[in-house]
C-alpha cells in the first residue's frame, strides 16, 4: 500500500502494520478431515487430497480420520515446523466450531492465526449432499481450491491490546441512567452522570403508582436517587448536556456543559426565596397541574434539593437575593465546560410523551376542551403530591367526574397520523389508572376504548381481570371523534363498539388519552454527536435487535432503556443492568483486545468522495480538513462496506480485498467465461 | 422418462456453479444449521464467506460471471437485522441495479438475487437456494444459459 | 519524426484533432483515412483513431509489423468508446488492445493532443489529477433520497451526485473538455480505474440507501427477498447502461448484449439512451458534423413540444453553423492553424468539441460575461412520448424519455 507524504500519521503505521508478504513464497498445507463417516462416507477424501497435492503452492495434502483430535492438530503443526508450511488449510466443518482450534494451533507454533484458511465440506457439502456422492467429491475439490487459493495471499492481522480510560459516562438520570450508574459504581468505576433537567428521577418520580402492583413509585425509586446522589464514584450534572463527543471505544472525550443554576451550593433548600418570588408559572414537572415561581424547586422531594432560577422568566427584581438567609443566589453564575475522559458511554435519554394535539378531531390542548387530558397529566392529579389532594378533578370546573373515558393507542399503531409502532405500556397503565379510579369513585363510570387489549407478562392478565371486575368497561374500537354539546358543554366520544358493531356516544366528563412514548425531542442531535444511528422511528437503534439489544451502532455506547425503544419500567432496569454491564466489561478488564482486520486505503487511487465516511455504520472512518479518510482501528467492526461504494476501489478490508476474493470466486465458478 | 422430465434434466446438466456469497452472520448460519440438520439442496450451490453482504459489490458479482458462474446470489440477514447495521439494504439496493443493467443487455435478471435468511432456521437458506436454482432453470427455459450465444 | 494517423470506422474528430501534430515541425505527419487500401510501409509511430472490428484485426496487425509503436488515440481506439454502446446489440466493437498486444492508450473523448505528442515522443505521461481535485463543486456523499434526470442550473457549488444527478466524474481523470464546467455531469471518458463503470454503479446504488426497494416473501424459506417488480431505485436509472458505461462497455466485463440489432450500428447506440442526453451524445459522435446532428435532433423536441427559445440562443446556435461550415473548410485544405482557430471559437460558445454547453431550450452555462445568461438558459423540460422528425433525423421516445426509434439520414 501506498502512502503519500504528509499523510496523517495513524495512517502511515497502518501501511507498516498491514505490510504484505509478496516477498514470501506461499508454502500450504492442506489437511483433509474425514469427520468419522460424517465426510468421508459421502466425499472420496483420498482423491480430493490427492487432487489438492497437484494445486500450485501446496506442499503437503493429507487426510486424516480426526483432524479436530490432538494427532489432527498435531500433524498441522508439525507440516509447520518440519516442512516450513506457512499456510493451512483445513477442509472439516465450519468456521465456528473448530476454525479456532487451528487457528490457536498454528499460533502455538509462531503462525499468525490468520494464515489459517477453514474450508467447511461439512455442513455445506458432505451433510447437505449424501445421496449424490460423485457431485459431492466434486464439490469437495472445487472447495478445497477455493481455500487453497485465499489463503496464498493472506495476510498477517495483528491482535492489539488497547488501554481503556477506567470512568464511564451516562446519559440521563431517569430510572435507566440511575440504575446502570449505580451498577457501574458498584463494580468501581467513576461514573459522570448527566441531566439535562434539573432533577434526578425522570418520568417515574412523577407518576402516582406502577403497576401491576399499585406500589409508590416514589418509595421504589428513592433508594436509588439517593445512593446515585450520595456515591462517592458518581459525579452528577444536572442542567447540562453534551456538547461534543470524541474518540472510539474504550478511549472517549466528552465535553459537558452544565448550565448555571444561580444558586449555589449552600442552599438550604428552606424554600424563603419562592415564596416571595412574584413570578409565577404552570409547572413544567407538574404537567402543568401546578404553578412553580421563577426561582423553585421541581418538586418536594427532589434531588439535588438545591433551588434554581429560570432565568427566561426571571424579572430581576432581586428579592431572592435579598431574603436568603445563607447567600446562596448569584446571578452573575457562568455556563461552564467540563472534559471527561471515558472508556464507554451509556444513552439513556428516555421518552417524550406523544403530544395528541396533532389528532385533530380529539381537540387536545383547544380552547375548551382542558377536560382531554393525558395519562401523565392523571397521574399527577391521582399522586399523593398533587395539589388536588390526590382527587381527580376536571380541569375546567374543578369537579368528580362521574364518567371517565380512556382513549387507547393516541399516536401508536396509526399508519396515518402518530406512529406505527405498539408503545406496548398504555394498556397497562391505562388499565392501573382506570382501577384506581374506580376503586376511589365507584360511581363514576369508567371506559376504556381500544383497539387489542395488550397485557403480556405474569400478573397483567390479572389486573386487567381485575379491572373488568371492579366495573371498568372495556369498549373495542378507536373512537373517531371527541365533540362538545354547543349549548351544555358536555363532551362526548364517538365510537363503534366493533365487537357488536354498535355505533355508541360516549358521555364523557373526562376524557383521557394515552399518548404514545416518542423518542425525546433533541435526540437528533445528540446522536449525531456521537455518532450513533437512529431507527426509522427515531429512537436510537441498538446493534442487534435479538443479540444485542443494548449496543449501540457504534462500540463503547450502549443504550438504556426508552431511548432504545419503548419500555415498562421493569425491562428498563433489566435493560438498564445490561448496559451497565456490557459497558463495564473492558474497563474493569483495563483493555480491549481488537484485531486488526481493518480497511487500508490506497490514497494514490483515493477520491476523497467521503462517500466511506458516509456508510461507516460505527462511524470508524474519520476525514480531516482536507478530506482525507483515516480508519479508526478501534472503532471499525471489519464488516467491509466501505469497499463497494469506494468508485475507485481504494478502501480494501484485508483479507477481502478484491483480488482476494477474485481467487476464491475462480475457484468456485467453474471456468468458461462469458462472453464479452 | 416423458419429454417434460427430459428438458428438465438437461437444464439441471446446465446448473453447475452457483456462486453465493453468504454474510458470517446469519447467512453462514443458516448454511451451517442446514447442515447440521442433513437438509438437501443441490451440490451446484457454492458458497463464499464474506463478512457482510454489504460487502459484496457488482465488482465481485461480475467476477463469478465472468468466470464461469451460472448464476449469483448474495444471502443475508433479515432486513432491518443487519449484524452490521445495514449492509444487506445496501446490498440489495446494488443488486436492483445490476438485475436492470442485465435486463437493459438483453439478459433475464434471474441471474443475480438477493435473499435474507436466518440462523436458527436452516429451511431459511435451503429455501433461498432452491429458489435460486428454480428461477435459474427458468431463466434456462426461457433463454438459455448467461454462456449461450457466444 | 515519422508518425501516421490511421482512421478506422465512426466520428472523425480525434482524427481532426491529430491535425493539429501539423503544427509542431518535428513531426513529419501522414493522414491515412483508407487504411484498408493502405499498401504499408515502415513508419516510426502509427497512430489509430476510431472504433474497431474484428475484420479490421487484419489491417492492424499490418500496422502493428510496419511500425515501432502503435498508439491508440482517443476512447474509440482505446477502449470502445461511445460507439461500443451498439455491443448492447450484439455488435463486436473492441478497444485496439484486445486486436494487437500492448498499444499506448490514450483516453479522452476528444483524445488530448498533448498527450498524444508525449507519447510519440516517448515520454512519461504526465500524472493527471482526479477530476474531483479540479472540480468546482464540492461533494459529502450523503444518502439520497431521491434521484433526478435534469436539474435546475442554481446550484453551483454542490456535487451533482449529491444534488441526485448522477454523474461519474469520482474515477475521472482530470482532462481538456471539462463538461462538468458547462453543467453536464461527467460520463468517465478518462477512466482512472478499470471496469469504471460497475464501481460507480456499487457507489451510486449505494448511495440510493435511503430510497425504498420492493420486497416480497419467499414462500419456501419465508425470508424476504428482492421483489422483480420495478421500484423507486431502477426506475429513477432508465438507462444504467448509457449513463454509466457510456465510453467504456467494450472493457467492462459485461456479457455481450443480447438485444436485437436495428441492423446499422449508429442508430443501435441510440436505441435505448435517454432525450436528455441525446444533445451529448450526437455531440460525441458526430464528428465533423456533430453540431449540425445536435442541433437536428433539438429542433423537432422543441418544436413540438412548445419549448420556447430565445433570439439569443437561435443567434448562438447559427453562428455555431456556421462555425462548422469553417471547421470542415480546414479540414478539407489541412490547414491546422485554422483548425485551431475554429475549434477554439466553437468551444466559447458550445463549451467544449463535445458541445456540453448546447441543451434543449437554450444553453448550459454563460457563454460571454456581457450576456445576460437568463436570456438563453435552459430549463427542466418534460419528457413527451411521441415521434420527432424533421429532413435530417426522424426518432421517436416512450414516456419515460427513452429512445426507441432512431433514422439518421446518411451524409
């Protein structure tokens, strides 16, 4: 590979590292496995031995009963020491199961384990092709080529240890970015929590109970806001957000910025400042169901208890200043910056709800309609906390509903308008919420419109059942429209019961609606600052939706909980958990082992298109000023599809380059070339 | 042997190499769990190790046709289940071009597919195959062998 | 030095172009437009221009024991060039190196005439920068969402691939005519790798990522696969073959094509190319007459279709004409420096010798300062199935644009 001068210098010790052997003349051992009668009963492996003997290079071919056995293996290395082989091939079973027993071999005996090529004639032909002995011989030999051939050309690929930065950063303190930072403290390892909000807890301290045990989320999740609080390993930022992210796995570079609180530390927390502040406003932590003053505290029982000036409403006149007994406010305090090193980063930014004013015919948010709500909003209103005494009133006069209705699936499985997906938790909450109503106004008729009732899982079934026995009344169908009688002002939902097929109007005194979780607003940019890819719904998309569903994209970030995709409380913390543990791992090992199976570029035929940078899922390819490409060794997961999109072919993986496989593929195809 | 069977078997004679480049996630473990359960496809099938079919471009696809395939197919995850986040849309995305660049020459564009399976289900990738190997005889049927005519 | 200029069969322009080696003393320059009546006699440096067939293979092969270098000028020679489009039609058109072993190629459609004396006089080739270096746009290859045939001519200073316009200029090579100057996307007549024309086709469809594929379930395995049916991707590219293995079909590796042949050559090019890129291609191969034969096949689409155009742009195009009237004056005397002198008058207005500039409706680019470009730019014009004829060429185009009939009158 070439270099031109002046390049960036990480590049230039990649040309040394990935330096080809074309000086070495290619000397292969092939070894032919009979696997018992698993191969040999259908392959002719004498012949295909004896055939793999005549190809160019070979300088040993045998076949062998086991070669998986310690003789097998033994005679790979002795074909290395005795007759100066300097490539193996092996024709047995696949890759995954005992590529790696030869590979470890060959590296015994001071080979680079990638000189070991592993032709599988078991499960792709001797087992798939018993009846048709002949064609599977055949077959054989054309594999066994097609090994032969890769491997003349491959190439050393170095396994590097890098040291990892032992500290972790975590992204949000909602209920997931609570428990993986715990988790993470707990195994030792520093721990920079960031919020953007002022307060720890998220959406859980707000709620009134979890289902489906009714317990107090409050008491649930205190223990966890105090011991993160309280950690010695976990340093906490509230009121701040990222502002760059640097680096690949195992080795970050974040900056923070935290915004100014304009109140110290030393406060007391007495509450003096608020209650002489003139400025009031709806409470933003409250859903609005309360009013907080300019300078406040989101709510009660919040962590830090520190108060805050919201300096956008402030109207500076000073009084705070004047009335606190410790001297805590300072208006002049400055945003400020701070760089942390880490070694891996855990997302857990959580959810928006869905705001349902974008369905027009349910007139969320209109001008007399304050009687639609949401089931945050009822949640506030049922939680011990609330400034309704824990009653559930109507907004517009203040009075018990006597009916309630529940519409289902606001913003989720809607091809039209909201979104596709199932959020998967409103009809359980949904169902908590209409329980407790009905267990504290038996009066009051409850309803819950929906489309499926979902209630997955040990012990939903059974709040459902309960629910439906309490009296909650279950109707099946999406109700089109919520209308408002002109001259009473009462409002109905219009549905059709599809399970009686019975069009029904709904008197409703309140109505409220199951917003869907979306993903939180300003994820798109943090995304992109680290790098990291979003699904087509806009949540963070893991790497693996089966395997590995808490990597990110990219290596070292690992998703926590709602960002990943919606989630009940439970599967967050379980999510959670294994964020924290998979992001633990190489730190508290203190380095990642990578192989160098790496992308080189060739800068005479380079474009400088950036189109590699492009594609590059874990964001491994980096571009300077100029525009040229670099490989982020760390970064880069060897998948190779950076090479097609190259328009001139100048980014090769090795050991897939082209002509590498150009040598596989004439094995295998057959000869006869068409015509031109 | 009634006249049907007859041009089916010669067809079959014409099927010798198919190239099928088989992603190192679910496309080599689709193959290897076939195998492991003794399932049959037809020994025409050869399949290449890539690390993605993401990485499998119209370069090499052109390769195999040009020595001596008869057909080729990449096979990789599940969309939207890409190991490597999406390298088997891209793939396919490719393989669309290719199929029209084939049409625009003349070709049927059965000769170059793009399939997914899965690793757990070996029936996934047998099914692939054997759907190559129908649509290639097709192909045959109608308009001979991508080496005909020279 | 003793050079002879063969040429073989189709546009004559690189053989025009070789005119201007008169200009240089030191060669002592020979035109042989016959070659097959050529007796032979031994010669230092031939040099051949136009495309080839097998039954040529003899009269090379003769060129090849008469002379100590043989050079093939110009993408016809070199690699097939345009006219090797008509191999989609079975035809037999080969780049020289496939008929005779190891002759220097020059590529470039015109052939460079600089680069043509470096290689008669025996020097290193100068290296060439990419074609991106010296490009005035600027590319960041995001994925597209959508794919366009024509573009409004606002933006100047984003890469056409981003803009959706495909253009294959990432593995040019740097060169004279420049149509990427004039608002034209480049087709690669300066390959800087080989089999040009399948990379770009892994880079632009990968580049179309974003855009939705059709999909089916398999019934057997039940996993998905590429659904036959048309789509967003294959139909946003009718002519994958003409964009992007415009000059280099007959070295790309691609099977012969199996499409039946109209019986003549030139029209079997056509067939199959898209209206909007029709101006290009008579352009490129209508030797001495390509601005006549660009200017016949505008008129008819024009007319019929109500585009208006400007009294300046019918004032440019006459004097493009006339220009051409001058143009084959010079070549009929062999007066080289009037050859230049007309060359460099049409390439002000038309942009270049392959005409990048001249459009429907009007022009691509300003062609002098003083003008107002408004007054004869070109816009995104609609595609109209129909038949389009006047005295000289007769064509008629399906509803996506695409050529399906095409009579060019002889002479």
């Amino acid at each position: 590979m070439t270099v031109k001068e002046g390049k960036v210098k990480k590049t230039e010790q990649l040309g040394e590292k990935v330096e080809r052997l074309e000086n070495e003349e290619p000397r292969i051992g092939v070894f032919m496995c009979h696997c018992g009668h698993n191969i040999a009963g259908t392959v002719d492996v004498a012949k295909v031995a004896e055939y793999a003997s005549t190809l160019p290079n070979v300088v040993k071919a045998e076949h062998y009963m086991f070669m998986c056995s310690k003789p097998g293996v033994q005679m790979v290395k002795d074909s290395i020491e005795e007759l100066g082989v300097n490539r193996t091939v092996v024709a047995s079973c696949s890759k995954n199961q005992h590529g790696k027993t030869f590979a470890r071999a060959i590296e015994e005996v001071g080979l680079n384990k990638h000189r070991h090529q592993q032709v599988n004639v078991r499960e792709y032909d001797s087992w798939v092709h018993q009846k048709e002995k002949e064609k599977a011989t055949q077959k054989a030999m054309r594999l066994v080529e097609a090994g032969v051939n890769r491997s003349r050309k491959l190439e050393d690929v170095e396994t590097r240890k890098i040291p990892t930065t032992k500290a972790a950063l975590v992204i949000g303190a909602g209920i997931a970015g609570l428990r993986s930072s715990y988790d993470l403290a707990e195994l030792g390892i520093p721990v920079y929590l960031v919020e953007k909000e002022s307060t720890i807890g998220g959406h859980m301290t707000r709620l009134n109970k979890t289902f489906p045990t009714l317990e107090c989320p409050q008491c649930s999740i205190s223990p966890l806001t105090n011991g993160v609080a309280n950690h010695p390993l976990i340093k906490l930022y509230t009121n701040a957000q990222i502002k760059s992210v640097d680096g690949s796995l195992g080795n970050f570079e974040v900056e923070i910025e935290i915004k100014p609180r304009y109140v110290k530390d030393n406060c007391t927390s007495c509450g003096e400042c608020a209650a002489h502040c003139p400025v009031e406003l709806p409470s933003e932590w409250d859903m609005g169901m309360s009013m907080r003053n300019a300078i406040y505290k989101a709510y009660p029982q919040a962590i830090p208890a520190t108060y805050i000036r919201d300096k956008k409403n402030c109207i500076e006149c000073n009084t705070c200043i004047n009335i606190c007994p410790v001297q805590a406010i300072d208006f002049s305090m400055q945003p400020e910056t701070k760089t942390v090193k880490v070694g891996s980063i855990i997302v857990a930014a959580g959810y928006d709800e869905y705001d349902p004013s974008e369905i027009e015919p349910y007139h969320y948010g209109q001008e007399g309609y304050e009687d639609v709500i949401t089931q945050l909003k009822l949640e506030r209103m049922l939680s011990p906390t609330s400034l309704t005494n824990s009653e559930v009133l109507r907004p517009s006069d203040g009075k018990i509903p006597k009916s309630v209705v529940m519409i289902q699936c606001v913003g989720s499985r809607n091809d039209q308008v909201g979104n596709q997906y199932c959020t998967g938790v409103c009809c359980k909450f949904a169902i908590k919420n209409a329980r407790i109503i009905k267990e504290n106004y038996p009066d009051t008729n409850v309803s819950i419109c929906y489309i499926d009732i979902r209630t997955p899982g040990l012990n939903f079934e059974e709040l459902y059942k309960s629910a439906q026995e309490i009296g909650v009344r279950f109707i099946r169908g999406r109700p089109s429209e919520i209308i408002k009688d002109p001259i009473s002002g009462d409002l109905s939902v219009i549905v059709e019961d599809t399970l009686t097929q019975t069009p029904l109007k709904l008197k409703a005194d309140l109505v409220v609606l199951s917003a869907a979780m979306v993903p939180p607003e300003g994820i798109g940019p943090l995304g992109s600052k680290l790098h990291i890819l979003r699904s087509k719904e806009g949540f963070l998309k893991e790497f693996h939706i089966k395997m590995n569903p808490t990597l990110s994209s990219k290596g070292g970030i690992f998703l926590a909980g709602v960002i990943q995709g919606p989630k009940d409380i439970s599967e967050t913390v379980a999510h959670a958990g294994s964020a924290a543990a998979l992001a633990a791992a190489p730190l508290v090992k203190g380095y990642i082992e990578r192989e160098m199976l790496i992308p080189s570029i060739d800068y005479d035929l380079c474009v400088k298109c950036g189109l590699c940078k492009t594609i590059c899922a874990p964001a491994a390819i980096d571009i300077d000023e100029n525009g040229i490409p670099s490989v982020n060794e760390v970064a880069c997961k060897s998948c190779g599809m950076c090479m097609p999109v190259c328009p001139t072919g100048a980014i090769q993986l090795i050991n897939f380059r082209d002509e590498q496989l150009l040598d596989e593929i004439i094995a295998v195809s057959g000869g006869g070339a068409i015509c031109e | 042997m009634t006249e049907c069977e007859v041009v089916d078997e010669e067809i079959q004679g014409k099927i010798q190499d198919v190239v099928v480049f088989m992603c190192n996630e679910c496309g080599q473990g689709s193959a290897n769990t076939a195998g492991v359960a003794r399932m049959k496809y037809d020994p025409a099938i050869r399949i290449i190790r890539v690390q993605c079919t993401g990485q499998v471009g119209p370069i090499q696809i052109m390769d195999a046709l040009n020595n001596g395939a008869d057909a080729v197919a990449c096979v990789g995850c599940c969309l939207g289940a890409c190991h490597f986040f999406n390298g088997n849309i891209l793939s396919m995305h490719r393989i669309k071009l290719m199929k029209k660049l084939f049409k625009e020459l003349g070709y049927s564009d059965q000769f170059i597919n793009q399939y997914t399976s899965r690793a757990a289900e070996g029936e996934t990738a047998v099914g692939d195959f054997e759907d190559i190997v129908e649509r290639l005889s097709n192909a045959i049927k109608d308009e001979g062998t991508i080496k005909d005519g020279c | 030095m003793d050079v002879k200029v063969f040429q073989f069969n189709g546009c004559n322009k690189c053989y025009n172009e070789s005119l201007l080696l008169k200009l240089d003393p030191s060669y002592k320059v020979q035109f042989i437009a016959n070659p097959q009546n050529w007796k032979g006699e031994k010669t230092q440096v031939a040099v051949i221009t136009g495309y080839l067939l097998p039954h040529n293979k003899e009269n090379l092969e003769r060129i090849k024991a008469n002379s100590e270098k043989v050079i093939a000028y110009g993408n016809c020679t070199s690699m097939g060039g345009i006219f090797a489009l008509a191999n989609q039609h079975g035809h037999e058109i080969s780049p020289l190196k496939n008929l005779i072993d190891n002759p220097i190629n020059i590529n470039g459609c015109l052939g460079e005439i600089e680069e043509l004396k470096t290689a008669i006089n025996g020097e290193k080739p100068s290296k060439l920068r990419t074609l991106c270096e010296v490009c005035n746009r600027r590319a960041t290859c995001e994925y597209l969402d959508t794919v366009h045939r024509q573009i409004e001519l606002v933006d100047n200073e984003t890469c056409f691939n981003d803009l959706g316009f495909l253009c294959i200029g990432f593995i040019a090579k740097e060169c004279q005519e420049r149509c990427i100057d004039y608002n034209t996307p480049c087709r690669g007549c300066k390959p800087m790798v080989e089999r040009s024309g399948i990379r770009m086709l892994g880079m632009f469809g990968t580049l179309m990522g974003n855009i939705e594929v059709a999909t089916e379930h398999s019934e057997k395995g039940a996993t998905d696969k590429l659904a036959d049916e048309e789509d967003d991707v294959t139909k946003s590219l009718p002519d994958i073959l003409g964009n992007f293995f415009r000059f280099s079909l007959a070295t790309s590796g691609l099977p012969k094509g199996r499409i039946e042949s109209s019986g003549k050559l030139l029209e079997d090019v056509f067939i199959g190319r898209l209206i909007e890129e029709l101006p290009l291609i008579t352009g490129l191969l209508g030797g001495d007459k390509s601005i006549l034969l660009t200017l016949k096949i505008i008129e008819p689409y024009e007319k019929a279709n109500q585009i208006e155009i400007s009294e300046e742009t019918k004032k440019y195009r006459e004097e493009l004409l006339k220009l051409e009237k001058e143009l084959q004056k010079a070549i009929e005397m062999h007066d080289a420096k009037q050859y230049e002198k007309v060359t460099n008058e049409i390439r002000k207005i038309a942009g270049n010798m392959n005409l990048s500039n001249v459009f429907f409706g009007g022009f691509k680019s300003q062609i002098k300062e003083e003008d107002n470009f408004d007054n004869y730019k070109t816009h995104i014009f609609e595609l109209v199935e129909g038949t389009y004829k006047n005295g000289f060429v007769e064509y008629s185009i399906d509803s996506n644009g695409i050529i399906k009939e095409i009579k060019i009158r002889e002479g």
